[in-house]
C-alpha cells in the first residue's frame, strides 16, 4: 500500500514516475517500425530499377 500512496503522490504532483516515459517510449517504437517499413520499401523500389535498368 505505501508503494501506492508513493506512486500516486508523485503523478499527484506531477513528478517523475514509471508511466511517465510511456508516450515516448510508444512514439519512438512506432518511430522505428515505420523506419523499418519505408526501408524495406526502398529495398524494394531500388531492386526493381536495378531489375529494370539491367535486364537479365
């Protein structure tokens, strides 16, 4: 229970806490998920010029 009161008197008083960082923590990983989609996208874009540029 003290840990409770302890938690909810720092969001009370708008102190640093554990949940704090969960907004952040969420935009940076859809940050990198989106990294990670565009760069797959641009794999592919430049294998398919490449394919196109240099028929086999």
């Amino acid at each position: 229970m003290a840990s409770q009161i302890s938690y909810l008197s720092q969001v009370a008083t708008n102190q640093q806490h554990e949940g704090s960082s969960y907004a952040a923590r969420n935009k940076a990983q859809q940050s990198k998920e989106v990294i990670s989609h565009l760069s797959t996208q641009v794999g592919d874009m430049l294998q398919t010029c490449t394919q196109a540029s240099f028929p086999r």
